[in-house]
C-alpha cells in the first residue's frame, strides 16, 4: 500500500512538474525559450532574433548579457531592425560605431526584473504611463491601449510588446516590433 501511494505521488509530481515547465518555456522566433538559460543562451536560437543577437556580439555585449543580472530586455525582433532607414544596421555594426551602437542596444535594457504584471503596476501607479530608467541612463515610457503594452522612446517612437514575459535565469525578455532609439 504504502508503495502504491509512494508511486502514485511520484508519478503526480512528475506529470505536474512537467507541465509546470512547459508552460514556463515560451516560443518565441520558432525556438523554446528556457527559464533555465540566459538571455543570451536563448536569443542566439531565436530565427526572429538574428540582427540583434549580431548587434549585441558586434557591440560586446555578449558576457554582460550572459551575468547574472537581473536585466529586464525589451528585443527588436528582425523586422523591427528592418524599419530603420536602408543602411542603418550596416552601419551601425561598423567596429567604429560601436560605442553608438551599446548606447542604443542599453537603452533597451533596465536593471532588475520587470514581469509585464509589474509593468502593468507601475503604469497603474503612474496614472497611465510608467517611467523605466536604462542601462544607458536614458527614458522609456510603458502605456497600455486596452490590454496592449506600447513602449515609447525618448525620440517619441513607439513600440509594441509583442510577446511578454519570456523569463530568462537571469531576467526576462519582452519582445518589441520597433527600435527604441535614445535622444541624440
């Protein structure tokens, strides 16, 4: 009896533990990403995330992204690089662009972990809008148009939180379909 009940828990724990895990693991550019793995670990499998995963390894970025954080990183998927002017990306993953380009992958970065829950919060809390400091020093604004999440930047661009919520071991990454661009 006691054997049937030991097996019977065991076998609960491990079917509940294997969908808690499941549904922790998010899709995101046609890879799982896991909560077990870094920002960086996760992105480089990311289809969606080619340009910036090359941005962030042009800029050295790649150990910083790799600590321990927590960091809270709002991803340009490719087609978000893709609205910037022709050229822009070219040129900014030139070795002598390299200081402009940290300035603009930081800026899409905030220190600590930010859940869109606690996002959703801090805009209730800002009557609307939700002020979030970079890596960089600049401004991000968060704002809510019905249960969309809009993230502006300093220069007035807007972008959406596409996918929310994809927790990293050392964060958690929301992805965008714009470029944030700091002021000038």
């Amino acid at each position: 009896m006691k054997t049937t009940k030991f097996l019977s828990v065991a076998f609960f724990a491990l079917v509940f533990g294997a969908t808690s895990f499941a549904q922790k693991s998010v899709m995101v550019g046609g890879a799982p990403m896991y909560p077990s793995k870094n920002i960086i670990e996760n992105a480089v499998n990311s289809k969606d995330h080619t340009t910036l995963v090359a941005a962030v390894k042009a800029a050295g970025l790649v150990e910083t992204l790799q600590g321990k954080g927590p960091f809270t990183v709002f991803a340009p998927t490719n087609a978000a690089f893709n609205k910037l002017p022709m050229g822009t990306v070219d040129t900014l993953l030139k070795p002598e662009n390299m200081k402009m380009l940290q300035t603009i992958l930081t800026y899409h970065v905030v220190a600590g972990k930010m859940s869109a829950a606690d996002i959703d919060k801090a805009i209730a809390m800002g009557k609307g809008k939700a002020m979030m400091k970079t890596v960089s020093g600049g401004t991000l604004t968060a704002w809510k148009k019905g249960k969309k999440m809009y993230i502006t930047d300093e220069k007035g661009g807007m972008s959406e939180v596409t996918i929310a919520d994809v927790n990293q071991s050392n964060g958690v990454i929301h992805v965008v379909n714009a470029v944030l661009l700091p002021k000038a």
